[in-house]
C-alpha cells in the first residue's frame, strides 16, 4: 500500500513521505524504512516469498 501511494499506483500522483506517513499516523521515517524494505524485497524476490505478495499490485 505504501508503495502504490508513494509511487502515485494508487491515483496517478505521487505522494511524498509526509503525505504517506499522514495517511497511516506514521513518521515519514518510518515510512522510508518500509518503502526501502519493500523495494529490497522486489529487487531480490528469491530471496524472500513474500515479494510475491507486493508484486501483485
């Protein structure tokens, strides 16, 4: 979900950490950690099953 917002999947427009992190009461922070998280898992899918799950957006 993080993802779809950040990258603008969701309704066409980018958002930036601020804005993700107001939408789940989330420090932007804690928002880059995850979204770094995610891409970590996408780049490296074999690494973890679990990447299957993001991928299907």
């Amino acid at each position: 979900e993080i993802l779809k917002l950040r990258f603008g999947l969701d309704r066409g427009e980018p958002r930036t950490l601020e804005e993700v992190g107001e939408h789940f009461n989330l420090t932007r922070e804690r928002i880059r950690q995850i979204e770094a998280r995610a891409m970590s898992k996408l780049r490296h899918p074999s690494s973890d099953t679990g990447a299957r799950d993001l991928l299907a957006v």
